[in-house]
C-alpha cells in the first residue's frame, strides 16, 4: 500500500475515534439535555449515528490536514518578514472649506436612536 494512502487511513482512524469520544463527552456531559432528546425519542439512534459520522468526517479530515502540513520541511526565514523600509510620517494641514448653511444636514448613527 502506497504510504500516502495508509497515511490517510491512519489519522481517517484518528479522526473517527476523536468524533466517537467528542459524541460520547456531549451525551455524558448532557449539553443541551441531548442525552434526554435522544434517549426519548425513536429518531435518537439515528441522531447519534449522524452525529458521530459528520463529526468523524471533519475530525479525520482537519486530523489528515495536520499530518500533511507537518510533513512539510521547515523553511530557514533568517530573522522574519521582509525588508524593512525607513519611513517617517509627516503630518499636513489640509484646509476644509466651510459647509453652507442651508445645505442638507447628513445624518449620523446617533442620529437614528
């Protein structure tokens, strides 16, 4: 088997286990009375089957998704980010003509309450 794909089936496996741990700390924690609303109800089974299957399919998928981005060698950066340009800031006066007085008023958010 290809190293990649027993990979992938390796941390799949992780991923489901995580789901089946995360289900079973929702029903034992009781979040949000789910374990009333499943254990009360003829759909509840089939709730905690979906529950744990899309649980699994993400799990498994950001577990797969670490594995590879660790796989990846570490890039030598030196110190970090990019060259450093030396700017300085200057402030200018800028003149603002005045507004007409029978001009439209805009109105502000304060204005709404």
């Amino acid at each position: 088997m290809p190293k990649l794909v027993s990979l992938y089936i390796r941390h799949v496996l992780i991923g489901f286990a995580l789901a089946a741990l995360f289900v079973a700390g929702l029903l034992w924690l009781n979040v949000g009375n789910l374990w009333h609303l499943v254990t009360h109800t003829s759909a509840g089974p089939l709730a905690v089957f979906l529950l744990f299957m899309f649980n699994g399919i993400v799990f498994s998928g950001v577990q797969f998704g670490i594995a590879i981005v660790r796989m990846a060698e570490p890039e030598d950066r030196g110190r970090g980010g990019g060259k450093r340009m030396a700017v300085q800031l200057q402030t200018v006066a800028v003149q603002v003509p005045p507004e007409p007085r029978d001009a439209p008023r805009q109105r502000g958010f304060d204005d709404f309450s």
